[in-house]
C-alpha cells in the first residue's frame, strides 16, 4: 500500500488499524455464519436422527407387538391342545379304571385261589413245569404227579417224592389239567 500524498503518518496507521478492524470485523461475521450453518445442520441432523429412531423404534415395536400376540396365540393354542389331550387321557383311564372296578367286583375270589392251589399242584416236581394239556400226567402209588416228558427219561425210575414206583397214568389230574388251563 502507497502512500496518498495528503496522507500523514498517523493517518496510515489509522487507515490499517481501520482496514484489520473490518477484516477482523468481516471475518468474525463469516465465522457467525458458518457456525449458525453449522448449528442449523447439527439442528436438522438430530431432528432427522431422532425421527429415524422413532420410525425403528415404532417398527420394532410393531414387530414385537405382532411376535408376542403370535407367541400368546400359539401358546394358548398349545395350553388348549394340553387340555383336550388330558382330558381325553383322563377319560380313557377313567374308564379303565371303572371296567377293572366291575371286574373285581364280579371277580370270584374264591374260584381264584382254589384254581391257584390246583394249578400248583400240577407242577412236576422234576422239571417244575406246569403239565398243561396235552401232557399225559404219571403217578406213583401214593399219588404224586410227574409229567410224561420226565417220565421218559431215564434217570427217572421212581416218584421223586416218595421213591415208589411210577404206576400209572393220573387220568383225573389230566381232566383236572384240562378244565383249570381251558378258562
């Protein structure tokens, strides 16, 4: 910068101190602004971020809304298939339960155990086996059964019981043999 010819020395100083002052002056309203620009976008930034967080959150709660009534939906579902399950279970064993009543009511007790000291009377006392029909029944002389597949055997020469002689066939315990396993 030259020098005007009117100027003085203090008037130059005057003319730079004036020109850094509207400089200065200029440059601060400049920065004003870009930070009001700036305040403006940070504004418009966090209005934009706290929609998009309220559209998601309204979305997922949406989602949650539409997941917990389905989970509801199936596990009332599922509570009422449990119950009609249960209660045709329940009635099939109730029933059950009321046939094995009519039974042991009808049940004759007494027939059951004389059967059940006749059938143990029927046991060979070799083999231990039931002599059920067809099995021819032996006896000795005392009347002790022995089974015909044990009789024919030779190690077996007398009654195992009594030690008397096998003498015959036991025509009744077979009749016997025949009516207890028949029922």
């Amino acid at each position: 910068m030259f020098r005007q010819k009117n100027q003085t020395p203090h008037s130059i100083s005057e003319t730079l101190e004036k020109q850094c002052f509207e400089n200065f002056h200029h440059e601060r309203e400049r920065l004003k602004e870009k930070l009001e620009a700036k305040r403006k976008e940070f504004e418009e930034n966090a209005i934009k971020i706290n929609d998009e967080e309220e559209q998601e959150r309204q979305t997922l709660e949406k989602e949650f809304k539409s997941a917990l009534s389905n989970l509801e939906q199936l596990t009332q579902d599922e509570r009422s298939q449990l119950v009609q399950q249960f209660s045709e279970e329940k009635r099939l064993i109730e029933a059950g339960i009321k046939k094995l009543d009519i039974c042991l009511e009808r049940f004759d007790w007494e027939k059951f155990i004389r059967i059940s000291n006749s059938v143990s009377e029927l046991e060979c006392p070799v083999c231990l086996e039931e002599m059920k029909p067809p099995i021819k029944i032996w006896q000795c002389m005392d009347g002790h059964p022995v089974c015909d597949t044990c009789r024919r055997r030779p190690q077996v020469t007398a009654c195992p019981v009594c030690r008397q002689d096998i003498v015959g066939r036991n025509i009744l315990a077979e009749k016997i043999a025949a009516s207890i396993f028949s029922e």
